[in-house]
C-alpha cells in the first residue's frame, strides 16, 4: 500500500508543481506570470500577475509537498482550493471533458489530493519519517473543509469580467 500511494502522490505532487512552474517560470509550455496574469484577468481575478504569483506558489508548493509527503493535509487542503477555483472559473462552463476544455483534469488532481489527506502519505514519506500520523477522515475533512473555504473567499473576490463590446446594428452598418 504505501509504494501505490507513493506513486500516487508522486505522480499528482509533480504534475501539480509542474503546472505551477508553467505558470511562475513559463517552463515546460508555460506562459509565466505575465501571460497568466493577463488571462486571470480576463476571468476576473484582479489583479492578475499577483493572483497568478498566489496560483503558481500554491501550486507548486502544494505539489511538492505532496509530493515529499510532507504536511499533506495542508497541501491537499491547498491542491484542492487551487483546483477548485481552476474547475470553476476556466473550465466549468465548457462541461466536464479535458479536450473541450472543461472541468475533468482539475477535478481529478483536487479528488486525487484530498484522497491522499484521508489515507495519509503513507510510510515512504518525510510526514512518516517525522513520526507524524494526521490522516483519517478527520484529517481529510478537515482538509475538505479548508480547501474549500478557501476555494469559496478566492471566488468571492473574484470580480466579474465586463461584458466584452458587441457590434450593433449601427457600427455594422457605419452610421
């Protein structure tokens, strides 16, 4: 059991660091902080290089906690805020499958994260190495309950993007 959640958290840990290197470096296809904060904004979120930096660092770090299995409830907490607000805000409206662009991809790395906060890191982690043990469902509620807080106070300052200008009858005609 702990090598498959080794894997596990091994395997969610980097993909979630790796996307927040995307978004802070520009590595591996990323756009970096720049790009990212100017697609933020269009999503609302204000302003948008310095959401972006908070999106990248929680990203990253809370992968590479995961990763290392250290902390894990606090990064899974973190893993699912930062996905939660993703599957919301940039992908819910385009339905549920990744290739559309919806919501598959940061709902799975969410679930994936809060799953590890209720079996814990298992015993290859540095959590195990320290002789901490948080994990069972108190745990994972508890990470539940915080990832999702703070998932709900990010939208809720989120501000709603202007309607973008739609041509009319008179600037189609020219008049």
């Amino acid at each position: 059991m702990s090598i498959g959640i080794l894997i596990l958290r091994l395997v969610v840990g980097l993909t979630l660091a790796a996307h927040g290197a995307q978004t802070l470096f520009g590595w591996f296809g990323g756009y970096g902080l720049t790009a990212t904060g100017g697609f933020l904004e269009q999503l609302g979120f204000v302003p948008g290089r310095r959401n972006a930096l908070r999106a990248g660092l929680a990203e990253t770090g809370a992968g590479l906690l995961l990763a290392l299995g250290l902390l894990t409830p606090v990064a899974a907490a973190v893993a699912l805020a930062v996905m939660v607000v993703a599957g919301v805000s940039a992908h819910a409206s385009k339905g549920f499958f990744a290739h559309n662009g919806g919501y598959e991809y940061t709902l799975i790395l969410g679930i994936a994260a809060l799953s590890i906060a209720f079996t814990g890191p298992g015993s290859l982690s540095l959590d195990a190495l320290l002789g901490v043990r948080d994990a069972g469902a108190r745990w994972g509620l508890a990470a539940l309950a915080v990832g999702l807080a703070g998932a709900g106070l990010q939208l809720a300052r989120r501000q709603r993007p202007a309607p973008s200008p739609t041509a009319t009858a008179e600037t189609v005609s020219g008049d």
